[in-house]
C-alpha cells in the first residue's frame, strides 16, 4: 500500500457531540440494517487486510502511512463495538512494533532506516512515523484509564504505551528538532542519522540545533494531532502547548481567495534559515500540492484544534465548508468529486484525487454528510479507519436517545 492511496480518506476524530448536535432529528442516518452491513464489511476488510502485518516488519516513516491506519481501526472499532478484541488486535500490533525499536546512540528508543533520499548513507527513524503510530495507542490508553470496566485488564498496557510516548517525545525535543518563530512553532527533519557502518551518529548531530528542514503542513498537523492525544490523555500542558504554536503558525499561512470566500494555503513554506540553501533559494518548492488527500490532513488538525478551543473560529470552520462545498465540489451527490484547492489543473500522478471530500467537516455541513454517505466504501483501504470512526458516533447517538429509531 503507498502513501498516495492513503492520502485519498483520512480517518478523522471528530468529538461524538458535535456530530450529534449537527445532524439534527431529520438528517439522513444509516438504519440499522445498513450499519450493520457497514460494520460487516469493515470487519471483514480489516482482518484479511491485517494479515499484512506490517507491524512485524515496517520502520521509519512507514510506522505512520502503514501501521498506523490498521491502528486507527482497531482503537475506532473498540469504540464502535465495544469488543474487547479490538484493543486486544491493537495491542498486539503496537507490541510488535514496540519490540523491534533499537536503542539509538542517545539512549532513546527508535525505529531507523535507510534515508528515502537516495543522496542519504545514514539511517534514521521519522518523528511523522511515530507520531502517527503513537496517537490512536495514546487515544485507546486515555480511554482505557478513562472506563473502569476495562481499567483492570488493560490499564498497567496503557499507562506502559504513555510512558514509552513520553520518552519519544523527550527524544525528539532534545535532537534540537522543535523551533519556535515569530508566529508560533514548528518541527524540523534533523539532517543527521546514525552511520551504518560505526552505529554511530553522523556528523551532523553536532548543528542539531541549527540544521534541519521544515516539515510539510500536513506533516506538522499529524504530529500536532498525536500531541493534542497526549494531552488528552496525560493532563500535561506542555504537548497543547506545542500544538498550539503549530496551529498559530498554520492559520497565519492560511490566506482567502474570491472576495474572501474560500481559503488557501501552501503544502510547504520556509520557517527559518535552515530552509534556505548556500545562495538563499528555499530548499523546497512553495505552493499548493496537486495530491489533495495533503489537505484533507490539514483540515483534520485544524477540526481538532477548533474542538480544543484553540486557535481556529467557527468563521474559520465555515470557511473551510464553503471552499469545499461550494468551491472544490463538483455539485453531485452521487459520483461527487472535487477539484484542487486553488482550481488548479490535476497533475497526472493524482488525477482522481486532486481535491477529496473533507471528511472531519462532515459534522458541520449537512450536504458533506450527504456526500460522504452516499461516496463512502466501507470496505476500501481508507475505510479501515473511517468506517469505525463513523459508526463509533452512530453507536454514541443510539445510547443516548436509546428508545428512538436513527431517522
């Protein structure tokens, strides 16, 4: 599985109450039939798909774009299912990626491999990769130590997985790999790594501080959504903190179009003078990116850190909403597609999806329900982790109007 088919659906974590609040009595819902065939599916799905077991063997960056969606799944099914093999299935994957980690020269924990720049002859482990194979652990271990029905069994696995979350996260605070800027903060790809040949670190770990290179927006909002679990989860303000100044920076390249109507923003901007060459060009091209799943990522983050209270309004949320409802839609429910964000021309490469339904807007707009309801396959490679989520806020809504049918 490549990233790109990852980036076509992303699961979104949306709180179950405003999905309540925005469907309203007469929106249209899956009846229960339907559920059931949705959930079937999924499970199905899921299993056969999780004999992959990418957890026994992926490394790096592949934690996040490979292990993590199963991830997803398992810790959205338990809340959908309240089936205990859910977190059993989670467990037993994050085990197995627990016990593949290497000690690095640091002392830290991590899980290094061969550079995806073909120019790179050291190994190194990827921040994005943990924090994505991170978040939907610390997401089950906040719940688990959150419902005491399961507290017993599972609690000393949970508080064991937010511990080991801590460390990675001390791990990458002291690379030197967190910046603060004018407008908030951000995370940097360290340029060293450890030499394979001496199994020590290259020669670049002495200008960690300085050194490095940007991450992508969509990127920096996976990390600030791990953060955001980990604050969820351990109470402590340092990880809201962080998400925070990230969430200050994006909404500050985040610009309007048309009369102020729609908004757009680049895939990657420089942040500091470790973004820029010898000759003071960007390291890295700037503008909108031709893969729209990037943005779905975004908006995601974005939802989250409205949800949290920080940073984004509601005037921000409907923003979004019009720009893909009225702006990158393409006006049909059935067989709906979207165009770039900024109506560019789609590039080749991802021609079907150059703009996607934004999934996590779904609860504040009654036609994107509409639209994901009617497009949504339950079964595909990104309904291993929407699917669950989406019937986790079904089964949420039945327990709390348990005598009245789904309309």
């Amino acid at each position: 599985m490549k990233r790109r088919d990852f980036l076509k659906t992303a699961a979104l974590a949306v709180p179950f109450a405003a999905w309540n609040a925005a469907s309203g009595a007469n929106e249209q819902n899956p009846d229960s039939a339907s559920t059931h065939d949705w959930l079937s599916r999924w499970e199905r799905n899921i299993l056969a798909d999780a004999r992959s077991r990418y957890c026994d063997k992926e490394m790096g960056e592949e934690l996040g774009w490979l292990v993590s969606p199963f991830l997803n799944g398992f810790y959205y099914g338990y809340l959908a299912t309240h089936d205990t093999k859910w977190i059993d299935m989670l467990i037993d994957w994050t085990d197995s990626c627990i016990r593949r980690a290497l000690k690095e020269p640091d002392g830290f924990p991590g899980w290094p491999k061969g550079g995806m720049d073909a120019a790179e002859s050291f190994n190194c482990d990827s921040l994005l990769g943990e924090a994505m194979f991170l978040r939907p652990v610390v997401l089950l271990a906040g719940e688990i130590l959150r419902t005491p029905a399961i507290q017993e069994k599972y609690a000393m696995k949970a508080r064991a997985y937010l511990d080991l979350a801590e460390r990675i996260f001390d791990k990458w605070d002291s690379r030197g790999c967190w910046r603060e800027v004018p407008e908030g903060g951000l995370w940097v790809v360290p340029h060293f790594g450890i030499d394979p040949t001496t199994g020590q670190w290259t020669e670049g770990y002495a200008r960690r501080h300085t050194d490095g290179f940007s991450n992508p927006a969509n990127k920096e909002n996976h990390i600030a959504q791990w953060l955001m679990a980990m604050h969820d989860a351990t109470g402590k303000p340092v990880y809201r903190e962080r998400a925070e100044k990230w969430f200050r920076l994006m909404r500050s390249r985040m610009t309007t179009r048309e009369e102020g109507k729609y908004f757009v923003w680049n895939y990657w901007d420089p942040a500091g003078p470790w973004d820029y060459k010898s000759d003071d060009s960007p390291k890295h091209w700037i503008g909108v990116h031709p893969n729209g799943g990037y943005y779905g990522i975004d908006v995601e983050a974005i939802v989250t850190a409205f949800e949290h209270g920080l940073v984004f309004s509601k005037a921000d949320i409907d923003r979004l909403i019009a720009t893909n409802r009225d702006f990158m839609w393409n006006q049909q429910v059935t067989g709906a597609r979207f165009r770039r964000i900024d109506g560019g021309d789609p590039d080749p490469r991802w021609k079907n999806s150059p703009g996607v339904l934004w999934t996590s807007l779904v609860p504040y707009d009654k036609t994107l329900r509409k639209i994901f309801l009617a497009n949504h396959n339950p079964s595909d490679w990104g309904g291993l982790s929407t699917t669950p989520w989406f019937l986790a806020r079904e089964t949420s809504i039945r327990s709390q109007s348990p005598t009245e049918p789904i309309p």
